[in-house]
C-alpha cells in the first residue's frame, strides 16, 4: 500500500501551497461567534438577507463556490476547500447563535465544533506539506482532529433529538440499537475487517484506519435516528438530513475508492455540499422549529421506521450472499452473530409492540368500562334532576297557593266593607288595603311567572290575536293609572295583521310596558303606545317622557331582579320582574323588544312580533 | 225578591273565612245557600238536596274538589247539576284539568263577586 494512501482521510488536503494557520481560523470562528450575540451579521450579508433568507443565499454562493472549485487547479482547490468549509463552520456558529437561544444551542455548536475539527484537520495536514515538504508521519495531530469530530456531529443529533423526547422510550432506544447493529455489522464485514488483513507500519496507523469507517457507524446510526426522529419537518431539518447522509456518504465512498482518489475528485463537491447544506441549515430561521416536538406522538411505527428496521434485519443474509456472489470470503461468524443479534433486539421491539398493544386493549376496556359507569350516573343524576325539577313546580304551585287564598279573604272582605261604607276617609283608608293586596297579588303572580321562566319553559297556545284589540284593552285598564299619576295616556293604533300568540300573555306585557311607563314619568309627563305594521311585523311602540334610562343600565334592564339606581333613589315601586317577564313572553312568540332612552327626556320600548301564518 | 227566583246554592270550601264570604256574596245577590267544608259533605248535599249549582273548592279535606266533580258526572242522578270550581290553583294546566273532568266553569280566587254572580246566573239561565 502506497504511503500517501494510509492516511485516507488525511489525504484529502494534500499539497496545499499556501496554508494558514488553523489557529488563525479558530480565532476567527470565536470572534464573530462572539460578535453574533451582539450585533448583527456582517452588513453586506444583512443587507442582501433582507429580501433572502439567509440559507437561500448561503446555498446559492456555496454551490456556485463549489462549480468554480472544479474549474480550478489542484493547489488552488486545496485552499478553497478549507475556505468553504471555514465559511460554512462559521456559518453554523452565527446561524445557531442568532436563531436559537442559549439554551438550545448545544446541539448545532457540536456539529461546528465536529466541522471545525475536520476543518483543523485539513489545515494540519496542509501545514506539514507547504511548511515541510511532506505529509504528516500517521497517525497524526489531523488524524486527532478528524477522529473526534466524526462523534461531535453524532452527538450533536443525539442532542437534537434527546431534546424532542424521542430517545426517551424503550421502543425508540431499541430501534437505535437495532439501526446500530445493522450499521455496525456492514460496516465491520465490508470496511473494517478488510484493514485487518493489510499490512500498515505501525499498529498505531492500522488502529487509526480503522476508527474512521467506525465513527462512520455512528453517523449512519445518527441520519437513520433522523429519519424516523420526532422533529419537526422543518426546512432546517430537511438541509440538516442532507447534509448528514452527504457527509457518510463522502466518508463511506473515500473508504471505498481510497487507491483511485484524487483531488478534485466528484467525492470532493459531496464532501464541500456537505459542508455548504449544513451552514445553510444553521442559518435558516426554521432552525428553531427542529426542536419543536412533532404532534404524532412517538415512536411511531412510522413507513419509514419500518423500512430502517427490515434494512438492518436484512443486513446478516445480505451480507452472507453479496459475499458470496463475489467470491469473497465469507464473514459467517460475523453474519451469524449479528444477525443473531439483530434477530433478538427485533424480537424485543415486537414484543414491546404486541405489549402495548395488549395495554391498549386492556386500557380501552377500562375506559368502556368506566365510560357505561359514567353513562349510568348520568342517567340517574337526571332522572334526579327531573324529579327535582317536578318537586320545585309543585312547591312554586303550593306557595302560590297558600299566599293567594288569604289574599282572596282580604280584597273579597275589603271588597265588601267598600261597598257599605259611606265615610269617605275610611273609603280612602280601605282602598288603600285594596290597592295593596292587588299589588301583592301581582307580585305573587309575577313570582310564578318567573319561576316557571328559569326552568326555561314557556309554552304558548297559538291563536290568532288582534292586537290593536289588546292594546285598547291594556290602555283602557291602564288609564285609571295614568290619571292617579297625572301623566297623559295617548294611543296612536291603526289595524294591523294578526298575529299569533296567547291574548292573556301579550296582554300581560302590555300591562307592564305601559305601567313602567307611567310609573317612570313624573306629573305632566306623557306615555303614547303606537302600534304600526311593516313587512312581516307588527310593532307595538310604549314610549314616555320620562326619567330616562342610564346607558350602562340599558343592557340589564331585561334581567331578572334588576332595579334601575333611579328606580331606587327615588322609590319607585316595583320587583325588577316586569321587563325580565316582558322579554321571556316576546320571545316566546318569536319576536324582539329594544329600548331607546335619553336619560332626563324619555323612555321608549319597542316590540317586534312576526306576523301569524 | 220574589219565591221563585230563590235558588239553592252549594258553597264548598275547607277555609271557613272563604266560605263566609262566598256565602255572603250570593246571599246578597239573592240566592239560598248550603255551607259545607270538606268533600264528603259537599257530595251528601249534592244528592240529598240537588242544589242548581255548586261552587266547590279544589284542595279540600276527605275529597278533593276534583272527586266530588268526577262522583256527581258519574252519578246519574245527579250528573246534570252545574259545577263551578273555585280555586287559588290558577296555573293553565290546573284550569285544563278542572275543565276536562267535566266542571262548567273554573274562577281564580281572588275572585270578583260581579263574575262569580254572572257565571252562575248564565249557568241557570242555560
């Protein structure tokens, strides 16, 4: 073997003419790194990032850095390939300090930490043939460097996808396991085996050949955890994918094609793509959704999951008659043992599945199990409530009951007293009880009203009404009222088309529309009630020139119990039932009631009834 | 007021001050009156002494307004004589009821004298 072959990796850097010094690059990579945090990119690549993103732009000058790359001669090569990849490492760095925060920055620092010792490397080895005049005695200080690097990017998906939570199950733990197996047992038969059988200078040379297709197992163990990895399908995890498979597919073809490679070789644009992609991944803003926890939920036994496992359980009898068509020897222990291996750890992962999918069954008849419980106690909870719902009709009944039976003894008694009486002032005295028990009997009524409304019942008889006919009727037992309280009762009707609904309950409103009325307008004051049809309804308009409703009452004016702050200032009677009950009764017939109001000058409710038929 | 437009009247209530009151009432506006306030009473009256028109109470002690009014329509002796049911019962359903078992009229206590005079003198007119 040829002494500029045994260092297969060192190789790629050969016979640079002009090398700088890697420290100088270091430093370099440390200082904008530092920068990054602080202030913003360099202005020219801001200037242009305005309307680009960033990777777009970083992938464009790559690759067209890469196509001068082959245009140019050996030496030149040389250094434009340690320059795209000391650009696409501080890429990594600027791109990772400006999108994620300090806490997530780990991962992408390994991968530039990795690229920056491959980059050393380079750099290391060039410095001995430009400053001595010859390669580097292996293994080497780049041997060093490429070696740790290869586990830095490893670790830095590891990272990755640790910080997702997909490394956290004992089925997604297997399949790595599983991935590495395969890896691990193709690697060893087809790249590392092979350099048993050669013959190098030292043992410490042969060692260091065979760490790279070694390391190369982890990568292929990382872009495989990838693949199936719980992240989120973001740009930056397409490029950083790529990058990742670029990146063993470089080293395993360099492994492959050590004796025929040369620079300038189409491996090197794999390697320098490689380098280019994952710059740009690190730079494009989606960066920060790769740590985002894809929704599925995993490990999944994803398409694609599935297809990585066959490949590694089919890995030992590929392996066995590939050798054998090419009458190579054949690898039977190796093949026997990982294929044995690989046999149990897929068994285990078939068996963590038909577990759970046991748990899942047994959980679901739980589940069933609890949810007919659930469904039971529902059904007597309501059957609870119906009977407590029919229990309340009966006591509101019952209390009404009870409070109007006394109340009929005093009007029927005062009633009569009235008519026998001659003595004005003890008519006027007796009025007042009669007036008073009517008032109490309103209240009970409007009690019961109320308290059937709750239950959310109000069912209505539908007949045709006329209601100019009720108006006049309300107006005429109203006006009595309006003459106590010296406020003038106007009516303005015209005929309208029936509607339908239940007299008593539309009569009931109007009662209480024009008894608010008057009750909110002092002396001298005037109520009109109108009545008009347009299209399809007929509206009933109460309006007076009274006190006037606040604007922040005008909206809980309808609910129950409310009392104006006028209402109680100045002592107007009343229960706060009246409007709660006139709604309940309008909608109850399909139609609407508003208020208009200018606080000091008046009051106007108006009702909207949809037209019968 | 003369003899023959002196009709019996049957006032039916377990609340004695009622009672009076009705009883009151319809003497004042010329009728003869029997007082009873349970039930039971009320039914021994009806078939004993066939009053024109009755004027029951609901919720009464041994039988309830309804009773006596499903008793007398299933009498035949006495099924054509008039009922009134008067009741402090005053939601719709209670009314249908009352109707539907056969009273001829249902008045809401409080009660006007005026109406409860009318319905019963419309009832003997008809």
């Amino acid at each position: 073997m040829p002494e500029e072959h045994k260092a297969k990796f060192a190789k790629r850097q050969p016979h640079s003419r002009q090398g700088w010094p890697a420290v100088a690059c270091t430093r370099l990579v440390l200082t904008t790194l530092r920068m990054a945090d602080s202030v913003p990119l360099p202005t020219a690549l801001t200037r242009d990032a305005r309307n680009i993103p960033a990777s777009w732009l970083f992938l464009g000058l790559g690759g067209t850095a890469i196509a001068v790359y082959f245009f140019l001669q050996a030496n030149a090569q040389s250094v434009v390939y340690v320059v795209i990849g000391a650009v696409s490492v501080t890429a990594i760095f600027v791109g990772s300090t400006r999108n994620l925060s300090r806490r997530r920055r780990l991962p992408w620092y390994l991968f530039g930490f990795g690229l920056l010792g491959q980059v050393a490397g380079d750099l290391v080895f060039t410095f001995y043939e430009v400053a001595r005049g010859r390669e580097p005695s292996s293994p080497s200080l780049a041997d060093l460097f490429y070696l740790i690097s290869l586990p830095l990017l490893g670790a830095g998906v590891f990272f990755v996808l640790r910080r997702v939570g997909s490394m956290a199950s004992r089925d997604g733990i297997l399949d790595t396991v599983v991935v590495f197996s395969g890896a691990g047992l193709i690697q060893w038969v087809f790249f590392i085996d092979p350099l048993t059988h050669m013959a190098f200078d030292s043992r410490w040379v042969q060692i260091a050949q065979m760490a790279y297709p070694a390391a190369a197992v982890l990568l292929l163990v990382a872009v495989a955890q990838l693949l199936v990895g719980a992240t989120a399908r973001v740009l930056a995890y397409q490029l950083l994918l790529v990058s990742m498979v670029l990146w063993v597919a470089a080293v395993e073809a360099y492994s492959l094609d050590i004796d025929r490679y040369r620079r300038g070789s189409w491996i090197d644009g794999i390697g320098l793509a490689a380098y280019v992609v994952w710059g740009a991944a690190a730079l494009d803003p989606s960066v920060r959704g790769l740590i985002r926890r894809d929704r599925r939920g995993l490990p999944r036994l994803t398409r694609t999951r599935l297809a990585l496992l066959a490949a590694a359980l089919l890995a030992a009898p590929a392996v066995l008659v590939i050798e054998r068509m090419a009458h190579h020897h054949v690898h039977a222990y190796a093949a026997g043992i990982g294929g044995a291996i690989l046999g149990v750890l897929v068994l285990m992962r078939l068996a963590g599945l038909v577990n759970s999918v046991e748990r899942a069954r047994r959980s679901e008849r739980v589940f069933r199990h609890e949810a007919q419980q659930a469904q039971q106690l529902l059904a007597s909870q309501n059957e609870q409530l119906l009977e407590l719902d029919r229990l309340k009709d009966e006591f509101v009944s019952s209390i009404s009951h009870e409070l109007r039976t006394p109340l009929t003894s005093i009007s029927g008694y005062v009633e009569v007293l009235l008519e026998g009486e001659t003595d004005d002032e003890r008519r006027s005295h007796l009025s007042i009880v009669d007036r008073n028990a009517h008032r109490l009997l309103g209240l009970v009524s409007d009690l019961l009203f109320a308290a059937r409304l709750q239950d959310g019942r109000l069912e209505l008889d539908g007949e045709d009404v006329d209601l100019k006919r009720v108006v006049s009727h309300a107006v005429e037992s109203a006006r009595p009222r309006a003459e106590t309280g010296g406020v003038h009762l106007g009516t303005v009707l015209v005929d309208v088309p029936p509607v339908s609904g239940e007299p008593d309950r539309l009569a009931q409103l109007l009662d209480n529309l024009i008894s608010n009325a008057i009750k909110f307008t002092p002396p001298g004051g005037n109520v009109t009630v109108r009545l008009a049809a347009t299209d399809g309804t007929v509206s009933i308009e109460v309006s007076d020139t009274g006190i006037g409703v606040p604007e922040t009452e005008r909206e809980r004016l309808f609910e129950r119990f409310f009392r104006s702050q006028t209402a109680l200032e100045r002592q107007i009677q009343g229960t706060g039932l009246g409007l709660h009950i006139s709604k309940a009764i309008v909608e109850a017939h399909g139609g609407r009631i508003g208020v208009d109001s200018e606080e000091g000058s008046g009051t106007t409710f108006v009702v909207e009834l949809p037209v019968a038929g | 007021m003369s003899q023959q437009s002196r009709r019996l009247i049957l006032c039916a209530d377990d609340d004695a001050d009622i009672l009076s009151l009705v009883s009151l009432r319809l003497e004042r506006a010329g009728f003869d009156v029997v007082r009873v306030s349970d039930g039971e009473a009320a039914l021994e009256v009806l078939r004993t002494q066939r009053p024109a028109v009755s004027v029951l109470d609901v919720m009464m002690p041994r039988r309830t307004g309804y009773e006596v009014l499903a008793a007398v329509r299933a009498d035949d002796s006495i099924r054509d004589l008039k009922v009134i049911l008067l009741s402090a019962r005053v939601q719709k359903s209670d009314i249908e009821l009352g109707l539907k078992a056969g009273a001829d009229a249902y008045l809401a206590k409080p009660f006007r004298s005026d109406e409860l005079v009318a319905t019963i003198e419309e009832l003997l007119s008809s």
